[in-house]
C-alpha cells in the first residue's frame, strides 16, 4: 500500500547501501564559493569584453533566461511599499531611467530583471543619492538586487580610483602573488545558504568589471578561502564568524577600504546570537568614520535590530518596509490540516502524490527527522534530498544544488538551514512540523512558507497541525485570516471576535513604532511606482495587511524539470507521473481527507 509506513530500520539501511554507491566524489574545489568569477585583465579598458561561456554559467542559456523575464509583474503596482523617515524619496519606474552606470544597465538586462520589484525602486535610487537605507522586507522581494544593483553601480566607475592593487588574475603565481584582500563592499549574512545566494547575484552582477566578488563561511577548510580573498576581493560576502575569524588575521583581510555595509536578514543574525561577532564586524574596521554607508535588511524589525540601526546608521537614513513584514503573501495559498505524529507519514505522501512532480521543501524540527524522513521517501523511490546542520558544508551544497538542478526536487530540511534560500519555482511547502513558539513561531513559520510564492510566481503551504501546535493557534489562525485563507474548523475556536481582517492585532506590529529609530519620525504608505508624495503619510501603515495579493504569473509557469524524477521502486507514488506540474491548489485538502 502507498502509504503505509514502512520499517524504517530496514530502509535506512537499504538508502545507506545505495547512497553510498552514489556518492558523487566531491573534491575540494567544489564548494560554491569557488564559482568562476568574471576575471579582470588590467590590459581591459573601461568595460571587460564578453566571454560568451562565463555568461551561460553566469546567467543560463540566454533562450532561458526569459523564464525570469517573462514574470508578470503587470500588477506590481499594487504591492505597497511603505517609506518611514523625514526624507521621501521618489521611486523609479524603470531600471532605464535609474541613472545607472551602462555595464549595471547591461547586467540587469542579463539577468532577465525587465521591472524592479517595489523595494528595488525606492532602495535604488536611495543608495544612489548616498542614504544609508534600512529595508524591511523578506527574501523573495528582489531584496539582494535591491542593494547590489545600486551599489556595484555606484561603484563600477570608480571601481580603478578605489580599489586595492592586485595581482592579474592572469599572470596570478598563488603562493607568491597574494595580497590582503581590502573590500569595498561587505554583506553580512545569518547563513551560508544566504551567503552563497548574495555572491552568485553578486558574480551576476559584477560581469564585465574589474570588481571581484568572494564569499566566506564556516564548514570550509579557511585556506581555501584565503586562497581566492588573496587574488583581491572588492565585494566581500560573509556569515559572522568566518568574517571574525578572517578579520582577525590581518594580512589576510582588512575593511579599512570599505565603503558600504549590508547586513542582510538582521533579525536572524540577531536571533541567533551573533550579536558579539557583529558588533566586532562592524566596529573592527579602520575605515574613516562618516565614510562608509549602512543598509540593514530584515524581515522583521525587533528591538535588537533596531538598536543595532540606532547604533550604526546615520539619523538621517531612509526606512522602506514592503507590506506588513512578517506577514504572508496572499499568492501564497495556505492550507493547515490536523493530523497527529502516528498519521503525519501517511498524510505526507499522500500530499506528494496529490501534487508529483513540483519542487517541494519538507520542514522538520529536528535533524534526526530530516534523515529518518529522508531515508523514508527515498526508500518510497521518491527523488529526495535533505540538509541541516549536523550535515558538512559540502554535502549541504551538493543538496541544494541537486534541489535547484530538479535531480532531487525534493528536499527535506530543517529550518534553519533553508530560511534563507532561494529556488524561484518551489511550488509547495509543506510543515510536517510547525515551528513551536520557543524556535520562531510564527516568524518561522512565514519565513519557512515564503520559500514558496518566490517573485511573481504562486505556491502553496501546507501545514500538518498536531496537538503539540496548540500554542501556535491562535496567531496562526490571524495569519490565516489576514492572508484571507480559509480556516479550517478545528481552528475556528481561535478567531478573534472581531474578524475584521484589515485591523488584526499582531504582537509584533510594535516593531513598526516610527519614532523609536532616530530620524523617522513620519511613516506613510504609497503604492510602488507611484511618485506622487500626497497622500503619503496616511498613518494607516499598521496592522494593514500585504498587499501583495497576486503578484503575477499562473501557477504552472514554473514547474520542475522533470529530469531524473520518477526513478525506480516507487511503488508508492505514481512515479511515472508527468513531474512538472503546478500543485493542485483547488482542493483544500488531498483526496479523501
Ligand atoms: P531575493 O529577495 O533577493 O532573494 O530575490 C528573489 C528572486 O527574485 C531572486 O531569484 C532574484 O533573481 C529575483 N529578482 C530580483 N529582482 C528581480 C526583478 N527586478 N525582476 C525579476 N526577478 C528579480
């Protein structure tokens, strides 16, 4: 039968045998962070020429790039952004008329960007006019851009004035020619996922310059990384204690050439106790005080992150927030079902199967259930992968590389190590267990759902609710209501008494109070794309829910590549089915439930 649970020892140990023979050799060169970057030649001129192979790798093969591209952003206009602060600034439209250096210009069209998504079109120009910026607003909105893109711009015509000397990377000899790496640039993320993600942007986006980006993180070997940061590094990407560790050898990293800083997923840094390291990051240069500007992304903006603003953002900064953060898309079809742990396996695969062949991320609570769940569906012929924190950085890079690549479009996790990343066509996510109160709660729970619903795209969430999730009703249950989804009944007890959906009491609207930043002391709410200043300031921003419903494209544009799906044994799914399809979004619950 399908669904019955099998005996797991004796799965475990069938996928052990098979995964062994499978294993690909992994060298150590294959960590992400070694990823070719575009490599500056000091006889170029101005701009780099083309290397036609670097931006298939960079930018995919350029009839797929319009998979980006043809996005349906026709009713981006919608989407709220909400800007906080004395100063107003006046969106852009286009990327056309940014005032972008041409190269950026060129890059951007590469990358098959035709609109800048809300955030972008107020943090591009803001970052261009010299603001220091904080953005709240989550993974999925085009965040990385948001900065990168004005940035590398601004950066890109001075790139010769201001950058360290290096070695040409052509006549490099390693060993001999290494320098101290002394960026412009550094981005500070909460994961090595979320790193990575920044760099490859990153590499995208510094095609054709002279601006080297490099990355470093924990789980690989230092010297490897010391190795790249020693050809030169402009761009700098880095998870806390890599940086510390590589902060505190001064001959192989100084900042006292940076110019600007992001921290990016600031409430995760903070949330997971980086707060020392942080502070020695960003007080550890000897850069020239009132020389380099700040942007603080977040998803939420909690009172550490706010303290952390207060500490190294000029008074003067500009503050954007898309939607309510914390709160879901309503693209995002949300859908709770009450199963307790005996019955979740079987719910499980009967998920898979009334949706096959989509990319779907399964969050777990714990390491040990990311392998038995695992070892389980792949035992079922179901091409699954997994990743979480006891795994080594190279296996986590091969997971989510086979994930991305559609070999294994499905992926267990825990969710710490996939908060951060970014697959543009996972169509379902499923909580096959809910994030308790005491590990992130309901902030968890929209970052984990947000995996799903990426830029212009649709998804659905489902979520396994057991008795153990009680704590997590009540907010849950306004989350649901806010995003106009359905309640199922055995929620029902938890609607507040009064429904009305536009004025739900959130615990962490406190957050948004606009006079505990230094400097913002007036917020509002335009639509993106409206440049208009009247009407901006309208108070109303509180509590008003996302207004992101609909951000474009139909369900099945972006389905999984079917490659590899469907492998053998499964005689538990129909695993000749065509993968690839949308997730079955009409029907609230798999058949039968
Ligand atoms: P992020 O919020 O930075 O994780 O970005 C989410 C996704 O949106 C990434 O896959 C980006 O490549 C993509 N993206 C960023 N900006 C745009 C844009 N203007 N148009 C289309 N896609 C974008």
């Amino acid at each position: 039968m399908a669904s019955e649970a099998p005996n797991q020892e004796g799965w475990v140990e069938a996928k052990d045998e098979e995964a062994l023979a499978n294993v690909p050799v992994v060298t150590a060169q294959k960590w992400d962070g070694s990823a070719k970057v575009y490599q500056w030649n000091d006889e170029f001129g101005d701009v780099g020429p083309k290397f036609p192979d670097l931006e298939v790798e960079l930018f995919g093969a350029p009839e797929s790039r319009h998979e980006v591209a043809g996005l349906d952003f026709s009713r981006i206009e919608e989407i709220e952004v909400h800007q906080e602060g004395p100063r107003k600034i006046d969106p852009i439209g286009t990327f056309n008329g940014a005032g972008l250096h041409p190269v950026m210009l060129e890059n951007v069209e590469l990358c098959g960007y035709q609109t800048p998504t809300p955030i972008q079109k107020f943090t591009i120009p803001s970052i261009l006019q010299g603001h220091d910026v904080i953005g709240i607003a989550q993974t999925g909105s085009g965040k990385t851009a948001a900065y990168l893109i004005p940035i590398l711009s601004k950066l890109m015509g001075k790139a010769k004035k201001l950058a360290a000397p290096r070695p040409n990377p052509v006549t490099f000899r390693e060993g001999i020619d290494g320098v101290c790496a002394e960026p412009l640039v550094l981005i500070v993320a909460p994961t090595r996922e979320l790193a990575v993600q920044i760099f490859n942007e990153a590499r995208k986006l510094c095609y054709r310059t002279m601006l080297r980006p490099c990355v470093v993180y924990g789980g690989i070997p230092v010297m490897e990384q010391i190795n790249l940061l020693q050809k030169g590094c402009d761009i700098l990407v880095g998870t806390p204690g890599r940086l510390v560790d590589s902060i505190q050898r001064p001959r192989v990293l100084t900042l006292r050439r940076l110019k600007h800083i992001v921290i990016d997923e600031a409430d995760e840094m903070l949330d997971a106790g980086w707060e020392d390291d942080l502070q020695q990051i960003l007080g550890g240069g000897e850069q020239d005080e009132g020389n380099v500007s700040f942007y603080l992304f977040s998803a939420t903006f909690p009172k550490a992150a706010r303290d952390l603003a207060k500490e190294y953002l000029a008074a003067s900064h500009v503050r954007f927030r898309v939607g309510r953060a914390g709160s879901t898309t309503e693209n995002i079809q949300q859908i709770v079902l009450q199963a307790e742990g005996h019955e979740k396996r079987d719910m499980l695969v009967k998920l898979l199967e009334t949706n096959p062949g989509v990319r779907t991320i399964i969050f777990v609570n714990s390491r040990r259930e990311a392998d038995n769940l695992d070892a389980f569906l792949w035992n079922l012929g179901l091409p699954v992968t997994s990743i979480h924190s006891d795994r080594s950085q190279v296996e986590r890079e091969a997971a989510l590389r086979a994930f991305r690549a559609g070999t294994a479009p499905i992926l267990v996790a825990t969710g710490v190590t996939a908060r951060g990343i970014d697959v543009p066509n996972v169509m379902h996510v499923i909580n096959y267990d809910l994030p308790s109160i005491d590990h992130g709660g309901i902030e968890e729970y929209t970052h984990r759902i947000g995996r799903t619903g990426r830029i212009g795209h649709r998804g659905v969430a489902t979520s396994l609710f057991s008795e153990r999730d009680i704590d997590l009703a009540s907010v849950l249950t306004r989350t649901l209501l806010e995003t106009n989804q359905e309640i199922p009944e055995f929620l029902e007890s938890y609607k507040p008494a009064d429904t009305d959906r536009k004025h739900l009491k959130f615990e962490t609207e406190s957050d948004f109070d606009p006079n505990d930043v230094a400097g913002a002391n007036d917020m509002g709410g335009a639509p993106a794309g409206d440049g208009s200043a009247p009407g901006w300031g309208s108070g109303e921003a509180q509590g008003e829910p996302a207004a992101s419903g609909g951000w474009g494209a139909s369900n099945g544009d972006a389905a999984a590549e079917t490659g590899a799906w469907g492998s053998g044994g499964g005689d538990a799914v129909a695993a000749d089915n065509a993968w690839g399809v949308a997730p079955d979004t009409t029907s609230k619950a798999p058949g039968g439930w």
